[in-house]
C-alpha cells in the first residue's frame, strides 16, 4: 500500500476518502505485516482504466503514472496521469528522460 494514496486522498479535490487506503497502524496493530498482504490494490482498482490509456500503442508497456498524483489532482484511479502520460502532455515518446530499471 502506497502511504501517499492516504495523504493525496486527504486533498480537497480528492473524491477518495482516506479510509480506502488504509490498511490499519503499524504501531499499534500486530497482524499488520498480514493485512497488507490482504490488500489487493489492483484487485480493487484498475489503473489505466480511460479511453486515452486502452487506446494507446504504449498500454501494455505503460507503468499508468502515479495514482496518487491522480487522485490528489482530483481525479479517480484510473484516470490518466496527465502529468507523465505522453499522449495527454505532448511530449515525445521517444527520447524521454526515463530512470533505468535496475535489477535487484
């Protein structure tokens, strides 16, 4: 679970409650390693779910942004990730500074 669903959610554009997103505390809640095990965000929600990315050459490539950036913004997850989607900004999809994937 991304903490920074939680706090874009806790925005005032959000049309998320905070409560979707947690799982319950870590200081406090013994089993909490198991319930975030439990939580099964793509299970819940689909990321990429909008015409723009199902139409897109790049959607079995795409990460689908941030949905944190989305849902702070005001959107729902699912929607475009205006910000990083190169079809919705204009930016090239060639010659993009993207960070290298590293193996572990």
């Amino acid at each position: 679970m991304c903490p920074y669903l939680v706090f874009a959610a806790r925005t005032p554009a959000s049309r998320h409650a905070d409560t979707e997103f947690i799982v319950g505390n870590v200081l406090t809640d013994p089993d909490i390693a198991q319930r975030l095990d439990d939580y099964r965000f793509h299970d819940r929600y689909q990321v990429g779910a909008n015409i723009t990315c199902g139409t897109c050459s790049l959607n079995d490539r795409c990460g689908k942004g941030c949905p944190a950036a989305v849902v702070a913004a005001g959107g729902r997850i699912g929607d475009v990730d205006a910000e990083l989607c190169p079809v919705t900004t204009g930016a090239p999809v060639t010659g993009r500074r993207i960070l290298p994937l590293m193996p572990a």
